[in-house]
C-alpha cells in the first residue's frame, strides 16, 4: 500500500482528486495525512473524509528552518511512501528536498520547462502559446525544475482569459496527478536515484481505479 502525505494551503482540489482516487478499493494507496501550512479550508475536506488533517501554522515560526523541522516531526513518523504538493506555497529549502530526496511531487500549471513559478496562465495568453497545460515533477530545491513524471496539454484559444485557460488546465491537473501516484501505487513508475539524480523508470501497464470517469487507462499516458 502506497502511504501518501498531502500538503496544501488553500482548498485543495488537487488534494479532492487525490481523496477520489485512493479512497477506490482496488487502489492500492492511502493518504495517511493532510498538512497545511495556514488555517486552509483543504483540512476540513480531507477531515470530512475521514483523513488525518493537521495545520503546521508557518506564521508561528521564527524562520523556516523551525518550520521544516515542524514538518519533518510530523511526516517522518508517518513512514510515507510520497508528499504530494497540491497547491503548497510555501517553498521548500534544500536542505528540506534533500532529506525527502525523490519523495515529494508536485502539480504544476505549465508544460514545463515553460512558465516556472506564478501566474502561468496569463503568461501564456501574452506569449500568445498554442499549447497549455499541467506537468507532475519531483521537486528538487530548484523551482519546478525537478524531473518531470508526466504532462497534459490544452489548445489555447483566442478568446481564452487566464479564468478560462486555468479552469481547463485544473480539470487535466485532476486527472493526470491520480494518474501518477496510480503509477506509482500499481510499481508502473519508479525511481532510479544516483549520485543525486533522479532517472523515472516507466512499465506500461492499465491503472488502477477509475479516473475521469473511466476504467482500465494505460500508463504511460498518450497525448492524442
């Protein structure tokens, strides 16, 4: 069993994606904690479903060297597999990524390497991009540079505002994150670590579960 720790600092709707897919009886994968770093909305759902939800106030440190050590106090007992960043702002150190070497992902807006960091969506309609999207790295004490785990794209239309283009980029974001840690659950991914660097090992292979709505999906994921 997959044993999974979320961290959040808003209402999660990556997190909800994450509680559908695990909460399926033939997912092979649990989350064992919800963490905010603020009073978030994200720990009453993950409370109303049933998971452990905690709050990690960074406001309450002096630095966030106190914080990540707050953390750390609280994940390491957990014994967890993977920490899934879904909407997590706080931006983790190196010595922090370090520890959890090859374990924490995160959901990004953009096909990245493209559009690192905020506000992706309106940067797109400037740069006037045809394509958009969402990309699942390992985080790395780099900024949404670590390797990159899979990638869904959009069209960019012309008539798109970044409400539009982000609210069609967050319905791909639902889906290809569970189809992630799906793969990992099912040992469709895994991680080659050496010398500090991360290579993904990919099988194909059908996922578990169903997401989007549909059963059976292949890994790893094809753009039509």
């Amino acid at each position: 069993m997959l044993r999974l720790a979320v961290l959040i600092s808003g209402r999660g709707s990556n997190m909800q994606a994450l509680i559908d897919y695990t909460s399926q009886a033939d997912v092979p994968a649990s989350i064992v904690a919800v963490i905010a770093d603020n009073p978030a909305e994200g720990c009453d759902i993950a409370a109303a479903a049933n998971i452990p939800a905690s709050i990690i106030n960074k406001s309450d440190f002096e630095n966030k060297a106190g914080f990540e050590q707050a953390l750390a106090d609280y994940i390491d007992p957990l014994n967890v597999d993977l920490i899934c960043l879904a909407g997590f702002m706080s931006v983790l150190s190196a010595d922090f990524c370090q520890r959890y070497h090859g374990q924490i992902i995160n959901i990004h807006p953009s096909l990245l390497p493209a559009y690192k960091g905020l506000d992706t969506h309106q940067r797109a309609i400037n740069d006037q991009a045809s394509l958009h999207g969402c990309s699942v790295h390992i985080v790395t004490a780099q900024i949404d540079a670590g390797t990159i785990l899979a990638q869904k794209s959009v069209a960019v239309h012309a008539d798109d505002t970044k409400d539009t283009l982000a609210a069609r980029v967050l319905a791909e974001e639902h889906v290809i994150y569970p189809m992630v840690v799906g793969a990992f659950a099912a040992g469709l991914l895994t991680l080659e670590r050496r010398n500090n660097h991360i290579t993904p090992i990919i099988t194909s292979g059908i996922l578990p579960g169903i997401i989007d709505g549909q059963r059976h999906l292949a890994w790893p994921m094809v753009e039509k």
